[in-house]
C-alpha cells in the first residue's frame, strides 16, 4: 500500500506554503506534481548533454539521441505495446495524438456514408477532431450515451456501430467523472468487424496498469504531464498495419527519406510522423518519471488511487447539499470526482478553497457537451493521485463546510 505523505516528501513543491497553508494539490487529472528525480534529470541533461537529436556525429548528439530513443522502448514497454505491433510516436500530447489520426487516416480515408462513433464522456480533444472530419469528408458523427451513473451504456454503445462505422474513438477513463471503460472488451468487438479503434488514456496510463497488445486498439496516446513528466511531450501508439498507410500532416525535418525539388519520400514510421525538432530533453526526463513509477508499481498506483476515491465519495456524501456526478463506488473509477455545493458557484468555491491552501479545478474541464448531458454548466474537480492522503480530503470537506457557511451569510 501506497503512502502519500511519504510520497510528498519526494516532490519539493510541497515545500511551498500557499497563503501561509499547507499546499493541498487536488488537480492531477489537469496535470501532476514532479518528484526531484524528474527535475534533475531534466536539469542534468540542460547542463550535460544538451545537443539536438538525429542529426549530429558528435558526442553530445549521439548522447541526446541515444537518451530518446531509449525512452521511446521504455515508455513501449511500460504500456505494453509490442514493438513488433506498434509503433511509438512522440508528439506534444495527447491532444496532437488525435489530431495526427484524425488527419493522416480519417480525412484520408472517410467520405459521405461512412460514420464514427464517440462517446458523451469525451474531452474536447477527443469530440472536436471528429466533428472537423466529419464536416470535411461527409462523414456521420454518432454518439454513444452514459446512464445516470455516468458508466457507458455498452447496448447503446454496440447499437451505434453499424456496417457503415469506419473509426470509434473513446476516453479509458473519463476525466470528469472518473469512469473507467472496459477498453479489451469494447476493442475485442470492434476488431471482429474490422473497425479502426482510438483510445484517449490521458488519465488511464498515469493511474493504472495499461497494456496496449492486450486491448487492441490501433491507436492509443496519453501525456507525459498527467504521469510525473515533463510538460510538451505526449505518446502515440499506432498499430503498423494502420501506420503504414497513414500520410503525415507535418511536414520538414526529421520526417523524410529523400528530397527534390519537385518531389519528396517520406521516412518510415514512426519518424514519418515526427516532423522538426522534438522536445527530447524532456522526452529524455520522462524515462525517469517511468522508472519512478515503476518502482512504485502501476497495480499499487491503481490500488492506491481506488483508495483515495473510495474515501473521496465516502467522506463528501457525508456533506448536506453536495451532489456527486459519476460513478458511485470506487470499483469502476478513479479517484476524480466532480460535484456540485448548493448554488454556490464553481467559480466562486474554487476562489474559496484556493484560499485554504486547497487546488482544485472548476469549470467545464473541456467537455462542454458532457456538461449539457448532466444538466450543469460547470463543477468543482478533485483528483487525488500517489501524493494524496486522506487528510487532504478531510482538509478539502472541512473548508467545503466553511465555504457552505460563509456563502449563506454573505448571499443571505
């Protein structure tokens, strides 16, 4: 079992003081805290190996590449994708992820009459992508609903593929509600017929044991800044089948074979897809970040976080006038739980806590139409990950009490 309070000693930040607090960090599905060992890989490799990658005969370059490439096997082997099944591409995040798919496969290869499947519990970076082709190639944009408890309802779900679906794209677990979606099964049906398969594990791979040759899919991304790494450097999965048709949407250095004036050959997968310089020194640092939790391990990293959510929901339902969206054990979600504190806004409860010591997120969290669907325009997030401690939430449901008392004789 995972200790947060012993964790925290590991990362500096929890040093700081906010407004004279303890720092309460309740905002990891947005973006993780960085232990040392990160930072001074990244500073190290700033004051020992700084060089560009792929290009230079010299120490420092070779250096540089080696570190990249390196971790490019090392992140493969921690998801489980199998080198001789996918490739690994480096992008900025998840985001660039399923813009690169949705471009280099789907505009290239869907048109009027073909359709794509979604979810309703997708960020942004997984809905707005699919609309643009939709939009551009005539494609039908098809949606698959939650029930009440913010679970994907699976009859629905099957009932929106059809003969004519061509891609299906979901979240492995919400980041709003923190629903986690039996990806296997879901992949497993889809590859029987045929059907291009995206996965969004921006909050799967930080939290849980992920093994992408186990699912499946042909494509699967996640981000270095949600799992203890460095900002500006994401992953993507690709099967090779799928990759070797794909066309890149990038294009310039580090990405082609040869060059004319009047034509171009493109490299071979992955650097096909890795156009111009990338953040390698940060590339570099996320193997540490791999290796740190490794050595905590991911089934403990999961155990932990079903602990943390487990005492989430147990300790604010005990808090009369706030309502929990999501699933309503700890079984099937992580420890990401949004909710509403009578009609304080989330705004001006966000504002309240900051001034506790205590970050948490408000808003939609880049899901607008999820927020429609649950009939809000906003909530307040908490999500707790290995640094987290059952004092921080009953730090959090304390000054959620204070918020209630001083909104009622403010607001009368």
């Amino acid at each position: 079992m995972l200790d947060g309070r012993k964790i925290r000693e590991d990362f500096p930040i929890f040093q700081r003081k906010i407004r004279g607090r303890d720092l309460v960090f309740l905002d990891t599905a947005a973006s993780s805290q960085k232990p040392n060992c990160v930072i001074d890989a990244l500073s190290q490799f700033y004051r020992e190996s700084n060089a560009n990658v792929h290009r230079g005969l010299y120490v420092l370059s070779m250096e540089s590449t080696h570190k990249l490439e390196q971790t490019r096997t090392h992140v493969a082997d921690f998801a489980g994708a199998n080198p001789d099944e996918y490739y690994t591409v480096f992008v900025r995040g998840t985001t660039e992820a399923i813009n690169l798919v949705a471009s280099s496969h789907a505009l290239q290869n869907l048109g009027a009459g073909d359709e794509i499947v979604i979810t309703e519990l997708e960020h942004h970076a997984n809905l707005v992508p699919w609309q643009m082709v939709a939009k551009q190639t005539g494609a039908t944009l098809r949606y698959a609903r939650i029930d009440d408890d913010g679970r994907l309802d699976l009859d629905h779900f099957f009932d929106q593929v059809n003969d004519k679906t061509r891609l299906v794209s979901f979240v492995h677990a919400s980041n709003v509600l923190g629903t986690i979606n039996p990806a296997k099964e879901i992949v497993s049906r889809l590859n029987e017929r045929g059907i291009v398969t995206m996965i969004d594990g921006a909050q799967a791979v930080p939290t849980m044991p992920v093994d992408v040759s186990d699912i499946g899919c042909s494509a699967y991304a996640f981000s270095a800044h949600k799992m203890l790494g460095p900002t500006g450097v994401g992953v993507l999965f690709l099967k090779k089948e799928l990759a070797d048709t794909m066309v890149p949407y990038q294009f310039g250095g580090g990405m082609i074979f040869k060059v004319k004036y009047d034509t171009t050959r493109f490299a071979e997968p992955p650097e096909r897809f890795e156009a111009g310089t990338p953040a390698f020194a940060e590339i570099a640092a996320f193997s540490t970040a791999l290796s740190y939790l490794e050595e905590l391990g991911m089934d403990n990293v999961l155990q932990h976080e079903q602990k943390m959510a487990s005492y989430m929901l147990e300790t604010l339902r005990q808090i009369d006038g706030l309502k929990i969206y999501g699933p309503p054990d700890d079984q099937d979600r992580l420890a990401i739980v949004s909710f509403e504190l009578d009609n304080i806004h989330a705004h001006d409860l966000g504002m309240f806590l900051d001034f506790q010591g205590i970050c948490v997120r408000v808003g939609h969290h880049c899901a607008q139409p999820l927020m429609e669907k649950l009939g809000t325009t906003s909530t307040t997030r908490a999500s707790a990950y290995i640094y987290n401690c059952e004092e921080d939430i009953d730090l959090l449901a304390s000054a959620l009490k204070d918020a209630q008392s001083y909104f009622l004789r403010t607001l009368g």
